[in-house]
C-alpha cells in the first residue's frame, strides 16, 4: 500500500462520536500504521472519551498521536431566524482544538469539562494526572 507520509489525518471521530464515527479508537492507530502515516489525529465532537484508549494504540503502533476534541459553539443570540413554530434552537458551529503539550492537555480538559456540565466546573479521572492548579472562581 502507499505511503501517505507527508500528510497527517487531523479530523477523524472515532465511536465515541455517536452518529457521526463509527471505528474504534484502537483501530485508527492500526489504520494509521498500515497507510503509513507518522501521525494521526482524534477529534470526537465534545469530549474526550476515546483519548486513553487511542493514544495507547498510538503509542504501541509507533505512531505519534494527536489528541483533539471538536467543541460546540453556539453563534451569539440574533444570529437565529425565528421560524413559524417560535425561536430557532441556536447555531452551532464545531471548533476543533488540538492539543500541543501538557498545558494544552489540561486546558482541553477543562474546556471539556465545562462543555459538558455547563457552568459547573469538574474534572474526570484522566484529567487529574499530571496536577492542575484551578484559578479561584468569584
């Protein structure tokens, strides 16, 4: 099979994004390796479930992988048409952030975090490890 080398997938949803994913993130790693790729990158919509399972494949595979999630963002209000039925549900818009380096990590933890309990700020088991020091909240 040829080798994809120089190009590096940086948008792939993995099972863990229903309706949009369907490959199992240890599969990727394994697609990754028989394509040739030197990375690849995981970007499940709002979450990131697959992370541990992935970069593990990654890592067993010798590919370098590339932890991402695509955030929700919703457009400011006025930017929706009201239709016939009453307000429309807002717009979203899919922002995809990459990880870069631990602080990176530990930034997208808890952007995700907040993503998925609102306002209320909490942090998974994965994201505690390394130690994260929280700003005060007023």
């Amino acid at each position: 099979m040829a080798s994809y080398s120089p190009f590096v997938p940086l948008r792939i949803y993995s099972s863990f994004t229903m309706l949009d994913g369907a490959i199992d993130p240890k599969a990727i790693a394994k697609l990754a390796k028989t394509r040739g790729f030197p990375a690849i990158a995981i970007t499940d919509k709002n979450g990131l479930y697959a992370a541990p399972a992935f970069s593990s494949a990654c890592k067993d595979a010798g590919i370098q992988p590339i932890v991402g999630t695509a955030l929700a963002v919703a457009r400011p209000e006025g930017s929706n048409v009201s239709g016939a039925f009453g307000p429309a549900a807002p717009t979203l818009d899919w922002l995809v952030l990459l990880v870069q380096n631990e602080a990176g990590w530990l930034n997208l933890c808890h952007l995700s975090a907040m993503r998925i309990w609102s306002a209320r700020w909490s942090m998974s088991r994965m994201c505690r490890s390394p130690p994260w020091k929280a700003t005060p909240r007023a």
